[in-house]
C-alpha cells in the first residue's frame, strides 16, 4: 500500500543574498537586474523628517500612466517602435493580471516584449517560444529589430486586451516622458495619470543600531519593523518575540524617519535616488552613519532572481535592501516564490 | 478568439445551493475566479405502482430537479463564473434511465455521482456519461476502490472530488475525507484528483493557497495541489463543455464588433 508522506513538509524555499563593499555602480546594476518595483521605503537615521531633495527625486517627475483596453498590436506598430522603444526606455508591465491563471506582457527598456501565455493559447498563436513551469510559455519579441511582422501581428491580434502601466524616459532631455499618454489619447484609448502616494513615519526609537556590528537581515527586520509601526519592545512573548538586533556600537540618536512611496516604481528612479542617498550620507559626520534604500518587487511580474537565472514572469515576493555607509555600500535580498 | 477567452483560473467546484449569494464576494477575495452551485438529489426508493385515478399517466415527475436561480444582473455584477452542479446519488444502473428522461439535466453544467455500492461504482466508471466521482463524508466509503476501476474512470476523463469544508464541520468526516484521499493515493496515484470546499457559508471556504497547502495531508505533493484546483478543474469544464455539445470540432459564437481593432 502506499501511503503518502504527510510528515516531512518543506518549508518555503526563501532566496537570500547578502553583499558588502559594493560601490554606487555595482548598487545600480543589481537594481537595473529587475525593471517593475512596486514601492521603496527609505530610511534615514537621526532625521525628523527625511531631507526634500530625497522626497522630490522620487515623486517629482514620476507619473506613470494606465492605458485601458490596450490590444499588443499596438507594440509592433513601426511608428511607436520608432518614435518610444528606439528613442528612450520604455518600461510596461500588464495591470491586475495574475501570473498563475492569465496571459501577462512586459516591454522593458532593452525592447523586449516579453508574453507570458497559458499552454491552450500559446498551441494556437504560432509563434515559437520557451516552456515555463506551471504549464506556461514565455516569448519574446524583440522590437527593435523584428522580422515577420504580419505573422506576429495575426498571432498577438487572437490575445484578448490588456490593461498596462506605462512610464516612459526619453533618451533626449527636453522630451516630454507624458508623450507616450498623449500617444495613446491620440490613438481614442482610456489613460489615465497616476502619481506616486507617499506616506511619512517617524516611529519613536532608543538608538540605531549600526550595519558594522549587527546582522544586516536583523537590521532590514527591524526596519521593516518600524515602516509598519509595529512594536519594538512586546511585552509578553506569546503574540510576538521580537527583539531589536544587538549592536555594540550603536548610533546614539532617538530619531528615525522612513518613507514609504508606492506606485510603478522604475530602475532609473531609484538610481537617482540612490546617488542622491549615497552623497547625503557621506554628508553626515557621524561614524558609522547609513541610510536605506529597500525596494519591493510587484508581485505578479518578469523578475530575475539573479545574472544567472533567466528572467521569468513568477508570482514572488523580493525585496532588495540597499544600505548606503560612508565607505562602501551592502546589498542585502531576500525574497520568496508563492507558489513552488 | 480575441474577447471570447475565459479565464477560469482557480475553481471551487463544489458550493452548497444554500449559500448565499451575497457573501459569495468573499471566494473572490480569498483568491478564486470559478464556483459551481452544487444541488443534490438523494436516492428515492422506487414508489409502489400505484393505480393512477384521473392523472395523466403519462404524467412523471422528473427525477432531477431545477438547477439554482442566479438573478441576471447578479451574474452581470459578479466577477466570478458561476457554474450549475448537481450530485446524484445511486446504487445501480438504473439510474441511467431516469437520467435519460429527465429533460432538466440538461440545465445542469457538472454531473457529479456518488456511487454508494460496489457495482454503482463500476457502472460509474465504466459507463455512465459523468464529470465527477464524489463521496459522502458523512460516512466511510462503502466499497474498496480497485485500481482498475480508478484507471478505467481516468481514462474516461472522471475526476474524483475530495471537499474540505466537512473536514472543518466534523471530525468524524475529517477521518473519512483523509482516509479516501488516501485511498485515492494508494489506487491511483492521486491522478484526476479535484478539491472543492463543499462550503455551506462563506466561513468554510478558504483561500487559494490554503487549498494547496492542505493538499499535502490529502496525499498530494505540490505540483498536484496546484493542479487539483487550477489544471484538473479547467480539463473537466473543458470536458463538460464537450459533454453538453456532443461530438463537435467547430464552435461558433458572436464577437462584439466594438472591440474589433480599427485597421
């Protein structure tokens, strides 16, 4: 008789990285890895409120636009290949689509379209492909140099139309990245604008404990601890047994401030804000002084776990956590696949 | 093809008609995007010929009743599919005749049997024209399931249901439920395994990633979790539609014009 194994469940597997002495370009290649963030939390130690210019690089400038009941025919048109993909990055990522039970599609800035397609629809398109775990199949278009265009436009005119969240930066300074709304307002479909939301905390700490002399996933834990308000010090073990990560030389200060911005969050956002992060922090005077860059993966899109996996729609969960230190930079990534 | 495309994702095959109908948001919430509404119809012994005096004698009452009313701007509103189920419950291959006469099977999307002796298991599998083999939980499985009847219903393309949400009711049909998703283990490998929750409100139905977790006590490992309620449930509506169109290879239907991409 068999009898099936009902005693040796394994956990979750959970993917970590940690890595120090980093400088900013080493930091921005491992954020330009993935292209769709869904929001980032920046944390500065020993500040009421977090300094202006950090807030504004993140939310001036970074609209992002929702097009509405938009066919993927529209992507291999020669005139917006012309005028978006080879004239800027383009960074477009399918709204609300769950990437277990639906067709999604991206376009990343290296002009890719990258289709995620359930095994019944892909046996009808025509189109060659790669097989993707749980009975998916991922192709990819590229567009800047794409041949037999009729026989991709029969083929992405059987998918059905997708909501997209779209950002545009143009290569040229004084283009407008709002272009590409009016390109599809022009075209008679539904955009809409929508700009970061931003929320402000400034949670009530004893001492900071400092990267040199804790374990960096102690220390993301108890940010993440104070990003959601959450308390530090339980009192009785049974709900929580939380303790704040042991440092020898903390930085004696009892003011933090974190925000939290939320929206369709692209690559070159966050290297701004990182160089802008790394000049602020060599600004400060105090030894052993860090600010925190963490960024959140949206959960339903192309993710790439590292240069050496391939890049795959995956319903996950990753945040990469960047702390920046007067000397080097450490990178710490954590993250997890729901469904294995 | 373009607008005609469901997504059927993942399924709860098995609700309970007293459900109501407004908490059903909350299977939403919790991560599925298809129901059935389940009726069912228990086994009525034979009534004694009895001499009709002025009735029409031609007059029969058909064995399986009306399917569930869903209000139409519910079905409009809601953004689940909503299928209609009914659960016969038999003990020989009389059943196929009444089941023949009835004109309000028809109405019905998913034909799922529970087969309660040996031989009704074997006509079952081997003959009658069905979705889903389930079982009672209330009580222990009267008969052995033999691996070649578990093959033989496999092959025809039955789906054997295990519910959950009696599992949460009872302790009693906790031990039965495992034990027959055991049972299905052991005989056949835990193929054309089906979860459902078997819900009557909204508190005993849980969340898509629940469902697969609990798989792995119903002897499932991961990969049949996950295809227990998204890949077996989409091949048989698959098998169900096949079933309610007969043989057929062509299927026509109306494209909204609007839609159509202005060339």
């Amino acid at each position: 008789m068999l009898c099936p194994e009902i005693w040796d469940f394994p956990s979750p597997k959970v993917v970590c990285s940690n890595k120090k002495c980093l400088t900013l370009n080493s930091v921005s290649k491992i954020v330009e890895l993935n292209n769709f963030y869904r929001n980032v939390i920046i944390t500065c130690p020993d500040e009421l409120h977090t300094p202006r210019f950090i807030e504004d690089s993140l939310l001036d400038d970074s609209d992002y636009y929702e097009v509405a009941n938009c066919p993927l025919t529209e992507f291999i048109d020669p005139v917006f290949i012309q005028k978006f993909i080879k004239t800027g990055k383009l960074y477009c990522l399918t709204a609300n689509t769950n990437c277990m039970i639906q067709n999604c599609a991206a376009l990343t800035p290296d002009g890719i379209l990258t289709l995620h397609i359930l095994e019944s629809t892909y046996q009808t398109l025509g189109i060659e492909g790669t097989k993707r775990p749980h009975k998916f199949y991922q192709i990819e278009i590229p567009l800047k140099d794409l041949k037999n265009i009729s026989r991709v436009k029969t083929a992405l005119e059987k998918l059905k139309l997708f909501d997209f969240n779209i950002s545009w930066v143009p290569e040229i300074e004084n283009v407008c990245p709002s272009s590409i709304a009016k390109y599809f307002c022009n075209k008679n479909y539904k955009v809409s604008s929508h700009s970061m939301s931003i929320e402000r905390v400034a949670p009530v700490i004893k001492e900071v404990p400092t990267i040199h002399n804790s374990d960096i996933d102690e220390v993301v834990e108890w940010i993440g601890m104070l990003a959601h308000d959450a308390n530090l010090t339980p009192t009785e073990s049974y709900v929580s047994t939380y303790a704040e990560p042991e440092c020898s030389t903390p930085i004696k200060t009892s003011r933090i401030s974190i925000i939290i911005v939320k929206g369709f969050l692209t690559p070159n956002i966050l290297i701004n804000t990182s160089k802008l992060l790394e000049d602020y922090v060599k600004s400060r005077d105090f030894k052993h002084y860090w600010a925190c860059l963490s960024v959140q993966s949206i959960e339903e899109s192309l993710w790439q776990w590292n240069t050496s996996s391939p890049r795959i729609f995956q319903s996950q969960n990753a945040s990469c956590n960047i702390f920046f230190t007067q000397e080097s930079h450490s990178v710490y990534t954590v993250g997890q696949l729901k469904y294995t | 093809m373009q607008n005609i495309e469901r997504v059927w994702g993942f399924c709860d095959l098995f609700i309970e008609k007293n459900f109501d109908l407004n908490k059903v948001h909350y299977i939403e919430k919790l991560g599925f995007n298809t129901i059935a509404l389940n009726t069912h119809v228990e086994e009525v012994s034979e009534e004694p010929k009895k001499k009709k005096k002025k009735n029409d004698p031609t007059e029969k009452k058909d064995y399986v009743p009306l399917p569930v009313e869903i209000p139409e701007n519910f079905k409009k509103n809601c953004k689940l599919n909503i299928l209609q189920r009914v659960t016969l419950e038999f003990s020989d291959s009389s059943i196929s005749l009444k089941l023949n006469q009835s004109d309000n099977l028809k109405k019905y999307d998913i034909i799922a049997v529970v087969p309660k002796t040996l031989q009704a298991f074997q006509y079952a599998c081997g003959s009658l024209d069905i979705d889903v083999i389930t079982f009672d939980p209330q009580i222990r499985i009267p008969f052995k399931v033999s691996r070649k009847l578990y093959r033989q219903a496999v092959e025809r393309g039955i789906f054997f249901e295990v519910m959950y949400s009696a599992a949460i009711r009872d302790s009693m049909s906790r031990k039965n439920i495992i034990s027959a998703a055991h049972g299905y283990h052991a005989v056949g490998k835990s193929k054309n395994i089906i979860v459902s929750s078997g819900a009557e409100n909204y508190t005993q139905c849980r969340g898509v990633h629940d469902v697969i977790n609990l798989g792995f006590i119903l002897g499932l490992n991961s990969n049949q979790s996950l295809e227990a309620i998204r890949d077996n449930t989409q091949r048989l509506i698959l098998k169900m539609q096949g079933r309610k169109c007969g043989k057929h290879y062509m299927e026509v239907s109306h494209v909204n014009e609007n839609k159509l991409n202005e060339e």
